[in-house]
C-alpha cells in the first residue's frame, strides 16, 4: 500500500494530497527540490545583477585601461597573486604528501 504525501502550503495554508509541485489552491510552488533550485537561481541572479564593489570596479578599470602604466601594473599584481597561489599550494601538497 503506497502512502499519499501531504505538503502544507507556506503561502495559502492548503494540504496538498499527491505529489504535486505547485499547491492545488494558490499554485505556489510547494515541492522542496523545486523551491532550492529556484532560490538558488534567484540569488544567483541578484548577484550577477547587484552593484559591484568598489574591488571590483577599480580590477576593472585596471584591466581594461588603455594607459599602458597601469595595464603593467595590473599584470604585475596579476603574476605576483597567481605566483603567491602556487607556493602556497606547493606548500600545502608537501604538508599532505609528508608521512605521518
């Protein structure tokens, strides 16, 4: 005997009998795979969408400049961060490659 599922609706407060993904009364979305994924997009969305940093803007405005100074300047900072990455996975890949 296979056993009905009843979700409450969190917005008109119908039981929902079955599986269904929206509520037979108000059609929000009741099944909670469905509302994670959509939370998930909605966020995803605010922050594509929302302001940037102040960071964010002057990374920006460095990799994008014409002026020749502050294009070396980028790439500086850009090699030393990527050169700082790699010793400090070398470092972390000797730690966890040493016995013990």
């Amino acid at each position: 005997m296979s056993q009905q599922i009843e979700r409450k609706c969190s917005e008109c407060g119908h039981w929902n009998v079955g599986h269904h993904e929206h509520c037979e009364s108000c059609g929000a979305l009741i099944d909670p795979q469905k509302k994670l994924v959509v939370e998930s997009e909605k966020r995803e969305l605010a922050r594509a969408n929302g302001p940037k940093s102040r960071l964010d803007k002057v990374v920006n405005h460095f990799k994008t400049t014409k002026n020749p100074f502050l294009k070396l300047i980028y790439l500086v900072l850009s090699a030393l961060w990527f050169v700082y990455w790699v010793i400090l996975s070398f470092i972390l890949w000797a730690i966890a490659a040493s016995p013990g």
